[in-house]
C-alpha cells in the first residue's frame, strides 16, 4: 500500500498513468451505460404512458357515446362501460355536473350476471388498494358541453414492474462483470504496455553503469517491438565501437611504441658515443618523427570528420581533372610495388566540392587497393554520373574482403589485416558524407573489390 501511495503521491510510474487511463475509460464507459439505461427507462415509460392515455381516451369516448346514444346517465348502459373500463385495468368513478356519483367500479358489478360477478371477484383487485394509482380526473364534454367528469385510478400492470426489476437486475450485474473484467484488463494491459519500457530502462541503465552487453527481449511487432529493436541495435553497435576504442588503444600503442623506441635507442647510442651524430643517423630519427606525426594526423582527421569540424571549401571543379591529378600523384607508389593502375574517365563532370577532401578520400581508396593488391595485380579508376549524381570507383584485383568483415569496415579503427590503423576508410566516408554524397562497396573473397564513391553533381556536359 505505501508503494502505490508513493506511486500516486509523488512521480506515478508509466504503469500507474496508464492504469489511471485505463480505469478512468471504464468509468466513462459504465457511466455512459448508466445514462443510455435511464433513457431507455425514461422512453420506455414515456411510451406505457402515451398507450396508458390512448386507453383513457378510448374509455372516455365510449362512455361520452353511451350518454349520447341514450340521452342522459343510463346506470345499466354506463355500468356496461364502467365494467369494461375496469377489464382494460381501470377503477373508475362517474359523476355529473352537480359532482353526484353516476356508476363506479364497485357499484357497476352489482348490474353483472353471477358468473361474470365471480369472475371479477376471483381477481381480488377490490381488496388489495395498492395496486392502483392516485386518482386521474378527466371532464366529460358532448358537442362541447360539459356533462361530467370521470375520475380513474389506474391498475399497476405486474408485467411492467417484473420488467424493470429484471432489466435493472440484469444491468447491475451486468456492471459489476464488465466492470471487473474491465478493470483486470487494465492492469494486465498497462503492466504490457510498462513492462517492457521498465525493461529497457533497466537496460539502458545496465548500459550506462558500463554492461554493454546488456540486451532486451523483443516480444512484440509493434512500436514497443521495434523500439527494442533499435535499442539493441543501439547497444550492439555501442559494444562494437568499445571494442574498437580498445583495440585503438592497443593499436595506438603499438604504432607509437615503435617509432618511439626507435627514437630512443638511436638517442641513447648518440649519447653513449655509440652511433655517430651525423646527417644519416639525424633523418633516421626525422623519419620516425614524421612517422609519428603521420599516425596522429590521422586520428586527428578523424576526430575533426566525426565531429563535423571538417570545414567544406567547396568551389566548381572538373571531378576528371581531380581524379587524374591524384592518380598521377599516386602512380609512383604503385609502380614500386609492382601494381598497374588504369584511370577511364567519362565525359565532363562539373562538381561543387572540396578539391582537397575530395582529393582526400580518392587517395585514402587508392591506398586501401594499393595495400590488398598483390603485385602484378591491377587497379581501375573510372569516373561517371547517373541521374543527379557523380561517382568515381575505384576497383582492384587484389585479396578482397572477408563477408564477416564487410559490415565493420567503415567501422572507426577497424581491420580487417594486420597494419595501418584502420581509419582510412573511416575517413573517406565521413567525408563522402559531408558532400551530401556516400561510399558504396562491392566485394568477394579472393577476387578483388570494388569502392564507388557517389557525389552530388551541379552540371555535366
């Protein structure tokens, strides 16, 4: 009890507002069934009423004709009227204009045979008073003169009293089933709807605190389906990139270890007389310095793309132009290496970009197929457009990519061999996007792949 008094005093979890809804849905809902029953009641009796009316009128008109037909008060004719007025559930009373009594009801079945005297007598209405209603008095007119008045007292029908007991037996009950059905079904349907989003604050707390391993169950299709989902695509991509940030770390160190080491050993040996101070010796040092430099520009390149620092200075350029430049630049590495690289251009193609971060992402490919490329293989370099976009692919023949490797290659410091640092890629796509444009890729083990950069082009000719 202090749970829910704390629940609904302070901050009402999702469960207990839904609850809250729920209930107050069943209220409104039996209310409205209390209002439609007083209706039906109320137009039911409107109608018994307007038949009840009918049949005083009835009575009034036979009686109005006898005193015509005959001219004056006839206690036998009248006693005829008065009898069948009381068959139809009517105590009557007639009276003339000086308010003497005409006929009633007891005094009609003094003009009535002997069996039609115990008939009426078995029914017992005369001796049970409560059966008829408060008297209705009604005048009595003949071509518009006043001849009397009739007073009636109306026999309670038992029939329409059943009725209404059985139909407000049968709406109490009723109620009372569809409102605890009803309010079952609410607390079942709001711990549903909150069960699950406990669970995913449960799992986003687990999360928070460190268990990025911490999954939840999907159960259902619907929007609380598919946001579990996405949560643990969420959490399963969390624990990729922390499994990335720590094989950076690892990989961090060891490329930083090396050059470092090598720094230091060749310092020492200066210092120990052991190495010579000269110029060889001084640039082998430089190397490694600008070997350091390199490996830290390039998690630099990274932060600055990741983050959006990446400022676009785009101006108009002819993509061939670009493309062809930055082959050439690159011809010589793979020359050394043994590997031919072809460039087929298409016809002019006007682009509004960044000369260098689209010169940038070309060489980050190039760099990719120069290193999965044994020697003797082959690099292609083709450019094009296709509807409102250009693109240039960059295809090789070398190793290819693994398909478990496929879905983690644009991954941050993800690799599939052994060197670099796994960012290049990474790069070339942040960059790719930047322009509005993305990096498509095609591959298959041992064959070769193929990266398709595609850019938002202005014109073309």
């Amino acid at each position: 009890m202090a749970r829910w008094i704390n629940k609904i005093s302070g901050r009402p979890s999702l469960w207990v507002k839904s609850l809250l809804l729920f209930l107050s849905v069943v209220a409104v809902s039996l209310s409205a069934t209390l209002i439609l029953k007083h209706l039906i009641i109320k137009d039911f009796r409107e109608y018994l009423e307007g038949e009840l009316e009918d049949r005083i009128y009835w009575v009034m008109a036979n009686i109005e004709g006898t005193y015509e037909r005959y001219n004056g008060w006839k206690p036998e004719a009248i006693a005829e009227n008065t009898v069948w007025a009381f068959m139809m559930g009517f105590e009557t009373e007639i009276k003339d204009t000086d308010g003497n009594t005409v006929m009633d009801t007891r005094k009609a079945s003094e003009f009535l045979s002997p069996i039609m005297k115990r008939r009426v007598a078995s029914f017992g209405l005369f001796k049970n008073k409560e059966i008829y209603s408060d008297p209705r008095t009604y005048p009595l007119f003949l071509r518009g003169k006043e001849i009397g008045e009739i007073s009636i007292r109306v026999r309670q029908q038992p029939k329409e009293k059943i009725f209404q007991k059985r139909a407000d037996t049968f709406l109490a009950v009723s109620l009372v089933i569809i409102g605890i059905f009803s309010i079952v079904l609410s607390v079942f349907s709001s711990r549903s709807l909150s069960m699950p989003i406990k669970k995913l604050t449960n799992a986003a707390r687990a999360i928070s605190k460190g268990d990025l391993e911490k999954r939840v169950e999907v159960k259902s299709r619907d929007e609380v389906g598919e946001l579990a989902s996405a949560f643990n695509h969420m959490a399963q991509a969390l624990h990729t990139q922390e499994l990335l940030r720590r094989k950076l770390t690892s990989n961090i160190a060891h490329e930083i270890r090396t050059p470092l080491s090598t720094i230091r050993a060749e310092l020492e040996g200066m210092l120990d007389g052991i190495i010579p101070t000269d110029r060889d010796n001084l640039a082998s040092i430089n190397e490694e310095i600008e070997r350091l430099k390199r490996i830290l520009n390039g998690i630099d390149d990274l932060s600055a793309a990741e983050a959006s620092r990446v400022s676009l200075n785009k101006r108009h350029l002819d993509m061939n132009e670009l493309v062809s430049s930055t082959v050439d630049r690159m011809s010589r590495l793979f020359s050394e290496k043994g590997v031919a690289i072809e460039f087929i251009p298409a016809g002019k193609i006007y682009l509004s970009a960044d000369p260098d971060r689209l010169c940038q992402i070309i060489i980050n490919l190039l760099k990719n197929a120069l290193n999965a490329t044994e020697r003797g293989g082959k690099v292609t370099v083709m450019t094009g457009y296709l509807n409102k976009n250009a693109f240039v692919s960059i295809e090789d023949t070398g190793h290819g990519i693994k398909n478990e490797d496929k879905p983690f290659i644009f991954e941050r410091f993800y690799k599939g061999k052994v060197g670099g640092l796994g960012i290049g890629l990474t790069i070339a796509k942040e960059l790719a996007e930047a322009h509005g444009g993305r990096i498509e890729v095609e591959s298959e083990p041992a064959k070769g792949s193929k990266f398709i950069v595609i850019i938002p082009f202005t014109t073309y000719s």
